[in-house]
C-alpha cells in the first residue's frame, strides 16, 4: 500500500480495514496475507491521520 494522500483513499483504507477485520483475530499468523494487509492499512492510516490532524 502507498501512502494515503486524500480523504477517498483514506475513506476507502478505512473501508478496508473494516472489513479486514471481521476475518483476522489474534489466531491469524503474521505472515497471512490479511494480517499483513491490515497492518500495512493501519499504519498507513494512521500516518495519515497524524499528518492532517485528525483527533
């Protein structure tokens, strides 16, 4: 994932990541694809809420 640069891309991680997770719990392995999506799409959001101030 690339960095979050507008609100669509930062509405749709947030969509994502939802949906993530309903499937990933802490039985997932770190190396599943679902894991790794979900937290490459959180950092990526919160970097992005970092950036533009969000509380």
């Amino acid at each position: 994932m690339s960095k979050i640069t507008n609100i669509e891309q930062y509405e749709k991680s947030l969509s994502r990541i939802n949906e993530l997770l309903k499937i990933v719990d802490n039985d997932t392995p770190r190396s599943d694809k679902n894991f790794v999506e979900l937290e490459m799409l959180s950092k990526s959001v919160a970097e992005y809420e970092t950036a533009n101030n969000f509380s």
